[in-house]
C-alpha cells in the first residue's frame, strides 16, 4: 500500500488529521504527478491553504505546469479571487493540452464580471479547436441566452439537441423553448415545448404562458390543469388560467378558476379585478362589485378597475354609485384626469351642478388637450348660462379640431347671441 492509499484510508477511518499530516510530509519529496494527486485530496477536504501550497511548489519546479495551474485557479475562484484565476489560466496557452479548458474556465468567470463579449471570443477560440465537444456547444448557448442574444445561443442549442437531450442538468428542449419564445418564434418555440415529457410546475407553467401568448388558450389551458393536477397551491397560474377559459368562452371554468385564485392569492389586486370581471359576465353584480372593490381597496390608484366600475354603474344609470366611488371611496386628485370628468358627468345626472361645474374645472387642468372632453364641457357650460366661458372653450377645440364644421357654426351662433344680450 502506497502513502497515498494509506492517508486515504485514514480519512475513511476519521483520522482526518493524520492523514493530512501523512499527505504533508509525502508531498515534500514527491514526484511532480504525486504532488498534483495530493493536492487534489486537499482540495476534497477543504483544505486549500495545504492545496495552494503543494501547488505553488509545482509550479517552482515546472513553470509551466497547465494542471497545476488550473487546479490552483479552481482554489482561486473558490477563495473569491478572480482576478488571480484569469491571470494563471491567461498563462496557459494554445497548444497546451489543456488549453481548451483552461479557455472554458475563463469564459465563465469573465462572464460572472458581465464581461460577456470576452466571454464569447474566449469560447469561440475554443469552438475552433474543437467544433465538436458538445460542452463548448453548451457554454455558448448558456452565454449568449444569459446575455439576451437568444437567436445565437438557439444555433447553439440545437446542434447540441442533435447529440443529447440534456446537458450539466439542462433540459435542452426546454431550454430551447424558451429561446425561441424570448425570440418571438411562438410556433418553433410551442413545437419544442410540446416534445417535453414533464410534469415540472414550473416547465408546465412557462409552456402554458407562452401558448396562453400566443392566443393558442386550449394548449394554455391543457398544460395550466396539468400543473394544478401536480401543484394545487400554484398561485400565479390562476390569473392566466381564468383569462385562458375566458377567451374560451368557458365562462363557470373562468368564474371558478378566479374565485379560487383569490383565495391562493389574496393580495393580487389583478386577480381580484379579474375574478370581478367575470363574474360580472355570469351574471353575479353585486359579487361582480365585490371582487372589483376588494381589488380596489388593494390600490386606491388602480385605474383600470376604477374605469371599469364606473362604466359598470353607467349601465345601470347609478349615478350616485358614481359619485360615492369617486368621493369617498377613492382619492381622486392623483388619478388621470378621466376621474374628475366621469364625476362630472354624475353630478349632471343627479342634477347637482355646482359640484359638476367644480369636478368640470378640475378635470380641466388636467386633460385640456382631450377634445371630447372639451366638447362635452362646453355644452356643459351653455348649459349652465355660462356663455362665455363656453365660447372660449369651443375655441380651444377647435384649435385642435379646426375641422369639425358643426362646433364652428355652433360657436358662431353662440357669439350672435351673446352679442344680441349684450345689446
């Protein structure tokens, strides 16, 4: 038994120390490959300092000992020092029969520094070398997906998909999948999806998302229940899972999909709206309003539930649902001026003018350049008696709608009157 079984079946034994010991003094007088084996028992153990110096003295000996040096730039990686790892691996050279390596090596810290064009020269000297070692294949296509330069790092991964399905753990096919997505081939990207043989949650939901983009909802809706089939508390597919039955016309699906969406994810305020939403189709108004309101109460900012709220009490011509919305129930002033014009509009219907002509004026400020809402103000203002404010108004329309005949006549007729009271 040589030194180095005998240290190793120390360790085994537990008499890590002495075997550490023993390993130390053998490598004082060992050949060089002796020396190299024994660092990388170090190394195993954690030891790096007893490692590094073993190496060290290696390298005194051979200067240009590429093994040494990539087992020393492995500690020094390890250790946070980068810097010092691409300088010894920058010293192996083309040649070298572990050059290739020693080029891998470097393309992945240089990538870890965000230095992803040197990162890629490093790997394409080494796809020249060998055009066909699939881990140079792998590191390119991992480089460039990393990098967002998905329609390169596909070449990549398919020429590797022709020699394996997986690679260091990656499912090539869904990798692929998803660069053909982020690359906005939906078709290329579905078909590859579509060859995976998974029941992973989060594979099942990224296919479902992208057929759910592509307006492809029935593949959408087949992977998302298959996902809910291995992960029920999946709380980010019921959102889409309602939306995808919606647009199937699956509307009791969609109403279910939504209301157990709200009970995985109650802080969702857009599962909260979306529930509401649909439920409003089912029929359901008064938990329609519910949903929206919870959605609402969630961010009193949240516009696109506002809006819809406020066309939902249109149809109903609840006008007063409007203005206790748009009062009490949210701070209107940080909102699009949109708010202070529908409340406008409310307080006409209910025939309460002076706070009409007061939300009129704040929504003013805010969209004067809206020539719909302009008009509408207006006719308000004739309305009111309030001719010329009116007449300026109109004016300010037409500046942005000088075509509009019918305002032009309707504001000269307008300035006749005005003129004949004034006489």
């Amino acid at each position: 038994m040589n030194t180095i079984e005998q240290a190793i079946e120390m360790i085994h034994a537990g008499e890590v120390e002495e075997a550490l010991s023993l390993l130390n003094e053998t490598a004082i007088s060992a050949d060089i490959d002796t020396k190299l084996e024994i660092s990388q028992i170090f190394v195993e153990l954690g030891n790096h300092d007893l490692a590094q110096e073993v190496l060290e003295d290696v390298l005194n000996t051979e200067p240009g000992n590429s093994e040494a040096k990539l087992l020393l730039a492995d500690i020094m990686i390890d250790d946070n020092k980068d810097e010092q790892a691409i300088e010894l691996l920058n010293e192996i050279q083309d040649g070298d029969d572990n050059f290739l390596q020693a080029l891998v090596q470097l393309a992945d810290l240089y990538q870890a520094q965000g230095l992803f064009e040197v990162a890629e020269q490093k790997l394409l000297i080494a796809k020249n070398i060998a055009p066909d070692e699939p881990i140079i294949d792998f590191a390119l296509g991992e480089l460039l997906f990393s990098s967002g330069e998905y329609h390169k790092s596909i070449v990549y991964y398919e020429k590797l998909k022709s020699k394996t399905e997986e690679f260091a753990g990656v499912n090539i096919a869904s990798r692929l999948a998803e660069a053909y997505a982020l690359n906005g081939e939906f078709e290329s990207s579905l078909h590859h999806y579509q060859s995976l043989d998974t029941e992973d949650p989060e594979t099942l939901f990224r296919y479902g998302f992208l057929a759910y983009k592509s307006e492809r909802y029935e593949i959408a809706i087949q992977a998302w229940e298959k996902l809910l089939e291995e992960e029920l508390e999946y709380p980010s597919v019921y959102l889409y899972l309602a939306k995808a039955y919606e647009e199937e016309g699956m509307l009791d699906e969609a109403y279910q999909a939504g209301n157990q969406g709200v009970e995985m994810d109650p802080f969702n305020k857009e599962m909260w709206f979306t529930a509401g939403r649909i439920t409003l189709k089912t029929g359901n108004t008064d938990r329609a309003f519910d949903l929206v309101k919870k959605a609402i109460s969630l961010d009193n900012e949240y516009q696109e539930a506002l809006l819809f709220l406020v066309e939902a009490y249109k149809k109903r011509e609840d006008y007063a649902e409007i203005i206790h919305l748009l009062t009490e129930q949210v701070e209107i002033e940080p909102l699009d001026g949109i708010f202070y014009w529908e409340l406008a509009k409310a307080y006409n219907e209910e025939e309460e003018f002076k706070q009409a002509l007061n939300a009129y004026q704040n929504a003013y400020t805010k969209i004067k350049q809206d020539t719909d809402f302009l008009k509408d103000y207006g006719y308000f203002l004739v309305e009111e008696g309030r001719t010329s404010l009116a007449l300026e108004i109109f004016e300010e329309y037409l500046v942005l709608e000088p075509s509009d005949f019918d305002i032009q006549q309707y504001a000269e007729r307008l300035k006749d009157q005005n003129n004949d009271t004034l006489f």
